[in-house]
C-alpha cells in the first residue's frame, strides 16, 4: 500500500462527498458540500485525505477549540478496510492536534454505528455517558 496522508484539496471535493456516501455518513439534513466549505474556512490544515495513487481511500476532519479537540468524517473506503486507513488518519489528526496543545479529543458515533466500537476503543477512546444535544443554526 502507497498510502499518502495530506490535508484536503478542493479537487477532492466529489470523490471524498462519494466517500461519505459510500460509508453512510452523509445526512439529508448536512449539505456535504457546506460541510467541506465550512471546514476550509476553520483550520482547514486539519482536513485530512488518505490517498493511494490517485484514489481519495479515506478522510479525516479534525478541530480544536481551545478546550477539546473533535473528529468528524472518519471514513474509510469499505473495500480497503482492515488496511489500517482509519487508524492512520486518526494517528495523524492526534498529532496535528497535539502540536496545537489540544489536551485531548472526542467524536460522536451514531448509536445504530454499533460495529465501529471496537475500532475506536483499540485506539484508546473510551465511552461515557453524557446527553449530547445540538441546534442548528444555518439550514442546508
């Protein structure tokens, strides 16, 4: 594997919303496309792609806001899982989160998602029990 990890170009636009797709992470209710131009304007250097050759195999967006650093959009290409893409991307938004003094980090994972809490409890994160609520703001 020639995996190559760096920080989201525009023209990868289209084959990271069909990444998304593929994985099941979009949602009628978030404009992929507002996403994507929303994180360019906010550290956009925490916006990671995984690439091997040409092909977009995965994605990472990461952010710190001074009190906890966030992971949205982990995805993985679901032919080219167990490869350790996911792992990588996170290792590597860990680090750039890091060298910004981010104590540490957390994710949301969707409650039917079930088949991805192992994947994230071998990389050391660990459930708890809050009420997660959220308001929208601007509609897609």
């Amino acid at each position: 594997m020639t995996l190559d990890i760096r920080a989201f170009e525009l023209a990868d636009t289209e084959p990271v919303i069909s990444l998304w797709q593929e994985t099941g992470l979009t949602r009628p209710w978030n404009n992929p496309h507002q996403d994507i131009a929303r994180k360019l304007r906010v550290q956009p250097e925490l916006f990671l792609v995984a690439v091997d050759g040409s092909e977009i195999v995965g994605s990472v967006m990461a952010g710190y806001d001074g009190h906890r650093g966030w992971l949205y959009y982990l995805a993985s290409s679901p032919e080219r899982r167990g490869e350790g893409i996911g792992r990588r991307l996170v290792e590597r938004a860990e680090e750039f989160l890091i060298d910004l003094g981010c104590p540490k980090v957390q994710l949301m994972v969707r409650t039917e998602n079930v088949e991805v809490h192992d994947f994230y409890s071998s990389l050391g994160f660990e459930p708890f029990e809050v009420w997660t609520t959220g308001k929208r703001l601007i509609a897609d």
